[in-house]
C-alpha cells in the first residue's frame, strides 16, 4: 500500500515537471535551472522506483524511452489524413481561390497560413485529456503506430492543459527537427562513423521508426501541431468554428504550433505573405518547403468538401529550388559496389539553403556531354527538393577560353583496369577492383543491407583497404586482435563492433542478407519478395528464370541479375563461406513490411523525356521503395515521370488518365511526402 503522502508528492512531482517541460521546450521560457530540474526529475524516478503501484505510461520519467519493440504494428486512422494539392506559382493560387470562392458563392474568403513544416506527418491521440497513442500518416488510411517513441518527444504534452479539455481529440502535425539540432546530431553521427542524414526531414522520420525508443529518446525532436481529426466534447457539440480559434485552441491545450502563422484576409494577402516567408526562409530555425493556406472558416470547408486525394479547401503553395552560381574547379570519378563509375562535380564551396555544397552528382557520361559541362566553368546548382545538389548548365557567356570539353575516361581510376559502356553508364571491367569491394562491404553492412549498427563505414573501408576485408563473408570471421592494432579502436569499441556483427549473423532475416549482397536491381522490397518464396539463399540461387519471373514485381532484369551473380566464381565461394560460417538465414515466410518502409509500394512508374539520372538508375529508385518500373503507357501506369524533351508518351498518358509528375514531385514520393503535383501537357 502506498502512503498518501507518497502518492501525492508523485501527482505534484509529475504536474511540475511537465510545467517545466513546457515552459522549457514549448514555450522557450524556462522558470527553474537545469540542476533544479533535474533534481524534481530524480526524486519523481527514486519514488516510482520503490513504488511500482505508481506506474504511469505518461510520466515524465517514460520519456526517456522504454525498451525496444519487435516491430510496428499498424494503425488504421478513423479518419482519413488527406494529401493537399500543390501551387507553383500565383496563377495556380489565384485559380484555387476562384474555385473556392465559386464553392462558397462569396470570394470573400480569408484564409488561414501555415508555413509548411518539412517532417513527418503523424496523428496524436488524446482520451480523457491523455495521451494515448500515435500514429504516422502512412498512406492516409492506415499508419505504423509509434506510441513509444513519439512519448520520448518532449514538448508533446502527455496531458492536455486547462480544465476543459475534449474527452477525444486526434491531434494532426508534423515531427521535426531544428536545424541547430540537425547540426549537431550529424556531427555526433560522423564522429561515430554512422551514416549522416541528409536533411532534418529525412533525421525526424528516421528517428520516430527506431523500434529502440531510448534512440529516439536521444535526439532532440519537436511535434508541430496543424489540424485535428475526430474531436468529441462532452456535453456539446461544436468545438472550434475557424481555423484560427482551432490553431489557438490547440496551443492553450499545450501544444506547439509552426511559427509564423498568420490569418490573411484575402487571396491577395496570401500571395504576399507568400513571397515574404520566402524570403525569410533560411532566417527560420526550422526547414520548411513552402505555405500552406487553408479556408479559414471550417463551416465553409465542410461546404467545399474533398476530391479523392486532397481537401477542396487547403493548399500547398510551394517554394521553388534553392538556387545558386558557383565555379566547377573538376569532375572527379567514383567507383561504386557494381563498378559503376560516376562522375562528381568538385565546386567552389558555396552555403545553398543552409548547407555548404562543394559535391554534386553529374549522373552520367551522358549528363555531362548534353550539358556540356567543362573544368572552370561557372554552373548553376541547385538543391532538387531542397535537399540532392544538382548541377543544372554552364553559364557560356563567363566560360574561360582555356576551358576543353571534357574526356570520359574509359580507365577505372582506381585499378587502371578498361572500362565498357553499357547503355548510359561506363563500367570497370575488374571484378576485384578494389573499389568495388569496399562499396560492397559498406553496402553490405549499411541499414539497406544487413543494418549493422555500431559498425562505422570509416572503420569497414580502413579495413578493406588494408586487406583485412576482402569480401563480406570475411566479416564473420574478424578478431579483436584485428581491430585493436588500428589507433583509436579501443577495447570497449572493438567489443561493440564484434557483437554487432554477432548480432547480424543471428538476428538478421534472409531478406536482409539478399539486400546486402548488393545484386544488380535487387532492393530491398525485391530482397523481400524472394526471401518469402525461398527457403535459404542457395535455394534461391538454384531457381531458374521463368521460376524468380513469376514472382510478383521480379521482371526480366531482376531475375538475370539473380542468376549473373551466382555465375561469378567469387560469389559462389562467399555463399560457400556463409553457409560454413552459420550465416544462414531461413526464409520462405512473408516479411514483415512497415506501411511507410516502402511509400511506392505496389505502384507503377514509367519515365520519359531526359532526366537528372538515368533509366536504370531511375527504375531501381522505383523498385528499391517498393514500386514497379515499366517501359510502356498503358492504364496500369500510376506516375508517368516527364523529364525535359518528353515526347508523346505524355500525350497518351493523359488519354487514359494517368498522373503525369515531374522529376521533383518523384522524388517527394520516395521520401514518403505526398505532395505532389500533377503536370499539363502544355507543361513539357
């Protein structure tokens, strides 16, 4: 029996420390000291310690993450989470104004803005004023249900503020990440010799699908509250009757809103406030993509109603790519895991939307020939989806007149072996080049392949290039006497990089091991596909073509790619070795698969006209998140991808209705963003 007085002190310990929170992570006006802080936080865990009747999932102490979850399981949300429409430019605006007024017969509208918060969309749900669940968005319909870990964000309330509070609520916004945090997560990343994220969209999302919370826990993530689903009152009906009361409803309830939102009386305010949050962009400490405006009276949104995708009453006015001139000092060329060389702008170092670029992909020997892109020259770049850098043209009125076209190389600058063209890309013949091999390691060992974490690609390429890794099955094997001779591998470490690798070779599922041995065209959602039907790995390296064809989503190439990889002599004695050395995983079972691990899951795309990368390395984009690459227009085409020059394949593509999108709304999509806009033809 706990004492009353203990039981009472507990209350009050949890009430003050969420006050603190607030006042600390919402609010950004602290009351009290860390050290006071954390002296309320110490005495709150010593009393649920030495009473555990006085559990409580929303106390303060859970946020610090409990233990690991097998998996996530889905959620199916009550009420759909619609995508929104998008608008490049103010013609587009201007045109969803007069539909809108057209709907509501007055084009006296006012309009609600938001800036547009670049993170993960996630449903939070309340009942009785506490927190009891969330969800990511996932497809609108169905989510992964993140519970755990969005309880480790710490400026999301676990109990809704003020005495009248609905007794259910279904909060919708966004968890993100400042760009201050951003910066120093990825160094705390580098300095491990983990993988760096590219931008705080991509950090945010990867943290709240950690099945460990205590990682979440560990990175400084903020939840920005922007709508609601269900609300339910008791003892009335109507909650909030504008966007703005449901915006300042939602704050005095506890939560967080995006900064810098505004009430704009009309179409007109909109536009401009528009063009001055553009403006202001990169002085904002959170990344955003654009402004969403939305109707401001919600009478007149249930009047406008929806399409099938998106809300007749809100839009997605989009910001245009960071953009920028800077000098091309040399192409450097990289070797990656299939041989594959790829050629690498080294620019002038130059900050662009926040990030200081001096690398960028030229693609191909194509891209750079169609371009005619030379050493000295002073290009364009830009950050396509405000994230990859890309090298657009060559400014020829400031070309130097010393500057030559440049040669391709047709030597792998690695081994000096020859080097073939096969279709769009220059290969190095060598099959033990040692570039190569190091790729295939850091692949192998990387979240797409066997996700070895505590095992620094730093570390795996020090190793190959010094002989003592050769070939993924050599992993295996590795002694601590092989890690400590190296300066700065201690002891502690050493063990840590060992037992991940144990943890692997024991945990790990066949689909795993089939996605890290790097087959051409073999992603992870093919990876998956194939561990269902096949027993183990020599199994599936003994089917025949028309057996991998029939598969559901392995075409031609796929399966070719399967059975060229067991032809290689030195594949077939690294499979010999795994199965020797107990790395052996059983399949045929169904994997698991995460609503959200794979955004073009089950879609069909087909591209056309030039684009930034080629067909190749486009349809295995597709096939890595799930999707399924044709070369034909017909019905069974979701996304027709237009590139510059397309030709009549968007023509027909609008014939039978299919959704013509550019090359940046695609790569919105394998990010798991849902924005996306749909092309005229008179756009190509």
């Amino acid at each position: 029996m706990v004492p009353e007085s203990v039981a009472r002190r507990a209350a009050e310990l949890r009430e003050k420390i969420e006050y603190h929170n607030h006042r600390y992570y919402v609010l950004d006006a602290p009351e009290i000291s860390d050290q006071e802080f954390d002296e309320l936080f110490r005495e709150l865990a010593a009393i649920e310690a030495g009473h555990p009747e006085l559990d409580d999932p929303n106390s303060p102490t859970k946020r610090v993450g409990g233990e690991p979850a097998e998996g996530f399981t889905p959620y199916e949300h009550a009420l759909r989470l619609y995508s929104l429409d998008n608008a490049m430019d103010p013609d587009a605006w201007y045109a969803f104004h007069e539909r809108v007024a057209k709907g509501v017969g007055t084009a006296d509208v006012a309009y609600w803005a938001d800036p547009k918060m670049d993170g993960l969309a996630l449903e939070v749900i309340y009942e009785n004023g506490r927190y009891a669940r969330a969800a990511t968005r996932g497809d609108g319909l169905v989510g992964e249900d993140v519970t755990g870990n969005m309880r480790t964000v710490m400026n999301l309330p676990m109990t809704l503020h003020g005495g009248d509070v609905p007794e259910l609520l279904e909060v919708r916004g966004e968890v993100i990440m400042s760009n201050k945090d951003f910066a120093a997560l990825n160094a705390r990343q580098q300095e491990k010799g983990d993988k760096v994220f590219a931008n705080p969209r991509n950090a945010a999302a990867g943290t709240i699908r950690q099945l460990d919370p205590k990682v979440a826990a560990s990175r400084p993530l903020r939840f920005m509250a922007y709508g609601v689903g269900r609300v339910q009152w008791s003892g009335r009906d109507a909650d909030w009757a504008t966007q703005q009361e449901l915006m300042e409803g939602l704050r005095d309830l506890g939560f967080a809103i995006p900064p810098e939102v505004k009430l704009c009386g009309s179409a007109r305010e909109v536009a401009d406030y528009f063009l001055e949050l553009m403006a202001a962009r990169d002085t904002l400490p959170f990344e955003i993509d654009g402004m969403v405006a939305k109707v401001n009276d919600r009478g007149m949104q249930d009047a406008l109603g929806y399409t099938s995708r998106a809300p007749r009453w809100a839009l997605a006015l989009k910001f245009p790519a960071h953009q920028t001139k800077t000098r091309l000092n040399a192409i450097r060329i990289q070797v990656g895991r299939t041989g594959v060389l790829t050629p690498v702008a080294e620019l002038e170092p130059v900050e662009l939307a926040g990030v200081v670029v001096s690398n960028a992909t030229l693609h191909n020997k194509g891209y750079i020939e169609e371009r005619d892109l030379r050493v000295g020259d002073t290009v364009l770049i830009q950050r396509a989806g405000d994230v990859i850098p890309q090298v657009l043209s060559a400014d020829l009125d400031q070309r130097p007149d010393n500057a030559v076209p440049f040669v391709f190389p047709m030597v792998c600058p690695v081994c000096e072996s020859p080097a073939v063209e096969d279709g769009e890309r220059v290969i190095c013949t060598n099959p033990t080049c040692p570039a190569k091999t190091v790729q295939r390691l850091i692949h192998f060992v990387s979240k797409a392949g066997m996700d070895m974490e505590g095992v620094g690609k730093q570390w795996v390429r020090k190793l190959a290039e010094d002989g003592v890794l050769n070939s993924p099955a050599d992993l295996f094997t590795l002694k601590k006497t092989d890690l400590l001779r190296y300066g700065g591998m201690g002891d502690r470490s050493a063990e840590n990089f060992l037992k991940a690798i144990e943890k692997a070779k024991g945990e790990a599922p066949l689909w795993r091991l089939i996605a890290g041995l790097g087959i051409r065209h073999i992603g992870e959602q093919a990876a998956r596909t194939l561990a269902a039907r096949f027993g183990d790995l020599g199994e599936m390296f003994e089917s025949s073509i028309d057996e991998l064809t029939k598969l559901d989503g392995i075409g031609d190439k796929m399966a070719e790619s399967v059975l060229d990889f067991r032809v290689d002599a030195a594949n077939r004695e690294m499979i010999g070795r795994f199965r020797e050395l107990g790395v052996w995983p059983e399949g045929g079972t169904v994997a698991e698969e995460p609503s959200d691990a794979f955004p073009l899951a089950g879609k069909v795309f087909l591209f056309t006209g030039t684009l930034p990368v080629t067909r190749d390395e486009a349809h295995a984009m597709v096939e890595a998140h799930g999707g399924v690459p044709v070369k034909s227009v017909s019905k069974r085409v979701d996304y027709l991808v237009a590139g510059e020059k397309a030709g009549s394949k968007v023509a027909k593509a609008g014939k039978l209705g299919v959704e013509v999108i550019d090359f940046d709304a695609f790569q919105a999509l394998l990010e798991g963003r849902t924005a996306v806009r749909q092309k005229s033809l008179l756009d190509f």
